[in-house]
C-alpha cells in the first residue's frame, strides 16, 4: 500500500532533479568537508558561487561551439576554395600543354602553308576573339585559257599585287577567295609599308596595325556587316627556299662546301703538326718555346671553319588579321603580344623548317649522283640499241617501205625503254620522298597523257602540280599504264584538248633527257619513253591514213577503169551490131550471148571495199 500522496511525488521528483537535489547535495558535500564556522552563510555563498560558474560554463560552452562552427565553416571554405584553385590550375596546365603542343606543331610541322590556312586560325580564334584570317600577297587571279599551259597562267602579272585572303577560322569561312588592294583601298597593306630607320636613342617603328575601336577608321574595308570592335594586323613574312633553282644552287654549294672544309680541315691539321715539331725541337734544343706556343695559339684564335653560304630564297609575304567585330571589346596589350609572339614562331619554324627540308633533298641528291647516275645511263643507251640490232632483221620484209620499217624499229626501243622503266620504278618512287620536285611539268605531262583527271593533279585554280597530293599516284599502277599504252589502231574514247598528242609534245619539248638524267635516271627514261611513244603514236596514224587514202585512190582508178571497160563494150557492142545489119541473112544481133562472151573475154576488175575513216581523238591537226 503507498502511503505517499500522488503530488507529494511529483514534489519528490522535481526536488530530486539534477538541477536542485544533485546540486544541493554537492553543496552539502562540500559543508561537510569543510566543516565553516557559519555552516548556513557557507551554504549559501557556495549555491551563488555554483550559478554564476555554472552560468560561466554556459557561456563558454557556447563561444567554443561558435568558434568550432567558425573554424569548421573556414575549413570549408577554404577546401571550396582549394578546389577551385586546383581546377582551375588544372585548366591553366591543360591550356599551357595544349599552347605547348600547338607551338610544337608549329615547330615540326612539314607544311605550314596547310597548317597557317585553318588550324592556326581556329587556335588563336579561341583567344576571345571573333575572327581570324590570313591574306597572301601576289598578283591577281585571272581565268585560265584552256589552250594556255603556262604554270602561271592563272595570274594577272600586269596588274599591280593585291592580298588574298587564303584562310580563316572555321565560321569566318567567307572571308577566303576575298581580295583587298594593297594601297589604294583599306589599312591593312600597311603592315608591309617600308619603316625608316629609327633615329637614335629611339624605338624602331613597329609594323603591326591595331584599331581598338573600328567606328573611329574610315578606312577599314568590311566584307560583311559593320560592327563594333577591335582590328589587328600582323605581318607574317618569312624566305622559301623551297624551289629547283634554290635545290639545284643548294647542292653545288654544298659539294664545294665539302670538298673546301675537307681540304681547310686536312691544312689546319698540317699546320699544328708543323707547330707541334718547331715546340719539340725547341725543347729539344733548348731553345724558348713560348714564342711559337704564342704564334700556335694566335693561329688557332684566328681560324674560322668552312661555312655554306645561305640558300637561295624568295620573300613570300602574309598578313595575319585578327578582329573583335560584334564583341564590343577591345584586344589587349598582353593578347596582342600573345598573338605577335605566335605570328612571329610561326614565321621563325616555317623558314627554319624549308632550309631543313631542302637540306634533306640535297644530300638525297647528292647521295643519288654518287651512285654512278652517268654510268648507269650511258649502259642504259647502249642496251637499247643492242635490242634495236639483235631484233631489226625480223623486219627486213619491210624495209622496201621506209616509214613503216623505222615505225618497227621505233616499236623495238619504246618496249626496251618501257621495260627499263619497270626495272628502275624504285628510283621513280624514291621521288616520293623529296619536297622540291624538279621538272614538274613532265610528270603532270605523262600523268595527262596516261588519262589521269586534270582536276586530281593541280592545285585549285593553277596550272601547277600539286606535288604533295599526286605522290600516292607514283606507285605500281602508273608503271603498268606504261606497259600496257597500246599506240596502235584508232582512239575513239574522247580525250580533252589539254591531253591531244600535239600539246603533250609541246609541254614536254622544253626538256632533254640529258638534262633530266643528272636529276633521276628513271624520269630521264619517261621523257624518253614519251618522246618515242608520242612519234610512234602520231606515225601510226599517218601510216593508217596513208593506206586508207591508198585504198581510196585505187577505189576511183578502178571504178575509172570499170567505166572505161564498159564504155568500150558500148562501143563494141555498136560495132557488132552494124556489122550484122549489114549481112542480110543473118539474124538480129544477141545483146545477152553477146555480153557473155564479151565479159568472159573482158573480165571487170573488183573494185575495192570502202573503209570508213579511223577515229583518232587524241590526234589534233596542227
């Protein structure tokens, strides 16, 4: 039974609660041990002292917890913080690489022509830029004559030089083809204006244009919309040495280069062998030294190597644009240095790369002429013409017709070239790994007459051969076309006037095989092979016309004689029958016995079937 009411428990409870029963037992504790004279006055500080530390403790509690949240909120936002600084160096070190191998691309790359029209242009676009585009100084284009063949036919040489917009970023597309006077028209020619000489004590002038705000030049040319914003211009010029003559002046150079640092290296070596036998037998006569060690080493300060004198070059000429146009912005001073750093490495690699590439082609040639070129074309000709004299008696039947009997013997030396043309295919191909190629004209010439399509072998809009885009055609296949070139019978598929015997002879008369032998002894063999094809071909056609108007002519003197032959039986058939009208007793004349006998005794000779005229569309009447 509880005895105890149900308030007096809850009083119970609230007494024993932490903050009144624990707290007052502690006190007591406390009185206990201390045992104070005024045990109820102790009591009592003690409680006041206990709520004002316990208030303290509060207090502090919540200035640890707020400086913990301060500390815990800075650490997050410092990782924040960290994390976008490591992003974004991240990004600034994809971006250095990306700028590292884009300028190594620069560097290495084998055809900056290609590399400046598109890629360059994209790259320096993403610089904030609205658009890029580079122009090239050279005359106006004209519309080539079909008839013309000339490698420059399709510039306008007497007019005054003009820049051509070649290439630009990938949505300024509109700007290639477009063409800006170099003078009279525009600002951007002025970047290749001639600078005096600064005086001294000052800045040489810099030949670069910029327009921070385009609204303020009058001069400026749009080709599309006028907009707001910034226009730069930067000169790119460098030397190309990439050209025959450059080739052909480069190797003599360096084959008297070689033979002079050779002979300079072998006197020097004589000269300190000299010097080193005076010093020994100074010393070994006692005699001072030191005026022939001084004598040696002034002579060693004054040598100077052999050298090669530079390449010949031709100055090309490049403008670089770059515009905010529709941005509103102008271009700043660190992006403008950014884009003329760029302009001038390209300059720097693309010359530097040319002298490389050409250096490559003259120690190719050299090492190609000390392969014994003359020799091996002087055995060439001598087979050639024992193959000639081992098979011309198979045609003795026909040397009573001249033209036909030179035809054959002209048969036998094109299959012997075209069959040396098989076996040195090698040197042929070899080709393929030079960058200038010389006698440009007489490939694209036997790759015309060999039917490859003209628009596949130059470049867009010229007469020149795209040397780089036709090397994949120099294989196998061409060599077969070769051998398997029939000069024989009539050519009835069309062929384009640029392709007609008569003008390939013409495009390939201004080349000698001796000539052409120095350079590559296969090539050498096509000329020659094209030279004797070509005449075969054209007698081919001569002796088919020939026989065709022979035929002709015996057809009419037949047919003549046929007439004649019939009108004498005419005649005589009036003879015989007034002779029998005469006789009164004979019998009316027999026109049909009588023409049977006449005819068996008077035979009609056969007139020849006509032939109609051989198609020949790769043959033009000069």
């Amino acid at each position: 039974m509880n005895l105890i009411p149900e308030t007096d428990k809850i009083d119970m409870a609230y007494l024993k609660s932490e903050r009144i029963g624990k707290v007052i037992t502690k006190g007591l504790a406390e009185l206990y041990q201390v045992k104070p004279q005024f045990p109820i006055e102790y009591l009592a500080k003690w409680l006041l002292n206990h709520n004002r530390t316990e208030a303290n403790r509060g207090s502090m509690q919540d200035h640890v917890s707020h400086k913990e949240a301060l500390i815990e909120q800075q650490k997050k936002e410092q990782e924040v913080q960290e994390e976008k600084d490591r992003r974004e160096q991240q990004l600034q070190d994809e971006e250095n690489l990306r700028e590292l191998e884009f300028q190594n691309i620069i560097k290495t790359h084998e055809f900056h022509y290609k590399l400046l029209v598109k890629d360059f242009c994209n790259h320096l676009q993403k610089k904030g830029l609205t658009g890029v585009y580079v122009g090239y100084v050279d005359f106006p284009s004209k519309q080539i004559n079909e008839n013309d063949d000339d490698e420059n036919a399709h510039l306008d040489t007497e007019q005054p030089k003009l820049i051509k917009y070649i290439g630009a970023n990938d949505d300024h597309n509109f700007m290639i083809s477009q063409t800006l006077p170099l003078n009279e028209v525009g600002i951007t020619g002025e970047v290749f204006r001639e600078i005096p000489p600064p005086e001294e004590g000052q800045q040489p002038q810099s030949p670069i244009i910029y327009i921070p705000d385009v609204t303020k030049e009058q001069r400026l040319v749009y080709f599309k919309w006028k907009k707001l914003g910034a226009f730069l211009a930067i000169p790119l010029v460098y030397q190309s040495c990439l050209f025959p003559a450059s080739l052909d002046a480069g190797i003599e150079e360096r084959l008297r280069f070689k033979k002079a640092d050779a002979e300079k290296k072998l006197d020097k070596e004589n000269k300190i062998n000299e010097f080193n036998a005076r010093l020994k037998e100074a010393t070994e006569t006692e005699q001072d030294p030191t005026p022939i060690q001084e004598e040696l080493d002034q002579y060693l300060a004054n040598w100077q190597d052999e050298s090669e004198a530079p390449y010949q070059s031709q100055k090309r000429q490049f403008v670089v644009c770059f515009d905010t146009l529709g941005k509103d912005v102008e271009i700043s001073q660190k992006d403008r240095q950014y884009f003329e750093d760029y302009v001038n490495l390209f300059a720097l690699s693309w010359n530097q790369m040319e002298c490389k590439l050409l250096s490559d082609d003259i120690d190719h040639m050299i090492a190609y002429q000390e392969q014994g070129v003359k020799e091996r074309s002087e055995a060439l000709t001598v087979q050639e013409e024992q193959a000639v004299e081992s098979q011309q008696s198979q045609y003795d039947d026909l040397k009573d017709r001249e033209k036909e009997y030179q035809f054959a013997l002209l048969s036998i030396r094109v299959s012997t070239v075209a069959q040396q043309i098989q076996q040195l295919q090698q040197e042929l191909f070899s080709l393929k790994q030079v960058r200038v190629l010389k006698y440009p004209g007489l490939l694209l010439s036997l790759m015309l007459f060999l039917n490859y399509n003209k628009e596949n072998l130059l470049e867009k809009g010229t007469n020149q051969l795209d040397w780089t885009g036709v090397k994949h055609y120099i294989c196998e296949d061409m060599i077969q076309k070769i051998l398997d070139y029939e000069y024989r019978g009539a050519k009835t598929e069309e062929v384009p006037k640029y392709a007609k015997l008569n003008r390939i002879k013409k495009r390939i008369s201004k080349y000698t095989v001796e000539q052409v032998e120095e350079y590559n002894v296969c090539y050498a063999k096509i000329l020659k092979w094209m030279q004797y094809i070509i005449k075969l071909r054209v007698e081919d056609i001569e002796i088919r016309r020939e026989k065709i108007a022979n035929l002709r002519k015996l057809i009419q003197e037949t047919t003549e004689q046929v007439a004649k032959i019939k009108e004498e039986k005419e005649l005589k058939f009036e003879e015989y029958k007034n002779s029998i009208q005469q006789q009164e007793d004979q019998e009316p004349p027999n026109r049909e016995e009588w023409e049977l006998k006449y005819d068996e005794e008077h035979p009609l000779p056969k007139i020849p079937e006509n032939v109609p005229d051989d198609v020949d569309n790769d043959f033009d009447e000069e």
